[in-house]
C-alpha cells in the first residue's frame, strides 16, 4: 500500500523530517515511489527485492518466536 510520511513517522516513532529525508534517498534509489493526491504525498515500494527482503525477514523472525 502508500502511506504519507506523518504515517510512516509515527510507525517506526521517527521525527516527519527525518523520515521525509530518507524518502528522499530512497526516491533517488528507485526504492520508493512517491504519488501525490492534492497536497498529501503518500510513498509505495516499487522495487520488488525489498519486499521480498522484509518477507523473508519477517518469516526468520517468526521462526524465532521474536515476532
């Protein structure tokens, strides 16, 4: 899904401008695409290694009992 960066700041509890830089990065990366609807930007994953990459990071997590 998208979220916008208010979102995405208070799930990993991070200020709005530290994560809005590291959007920036990851923008510049092709990570992360950035969509506008009026004055709200909200960010979704476009590369398709990081969702596997957290898939399988969650998967050993639930292996662990740490999840």
């Amino acid at each position: 899904g998208e979220l916008c960066v208010n979102d995405l700041a208070a799930c990993v509890n991070m200020k709005v401008q530290a994560v809005s830089n590291q959007l920036q990065r990851l923008v510049a990366r092709r990570i992360v695409a950035p969509g506008q609807e009026g004055v709200q930007v909200f960010y979704r994953l476009v590369d398709p290694c990081v969702t596997v990459l957290l898939d399988r990071g969650i998967c050993l997590l639930e292996d662990t009992g740490d999840l």
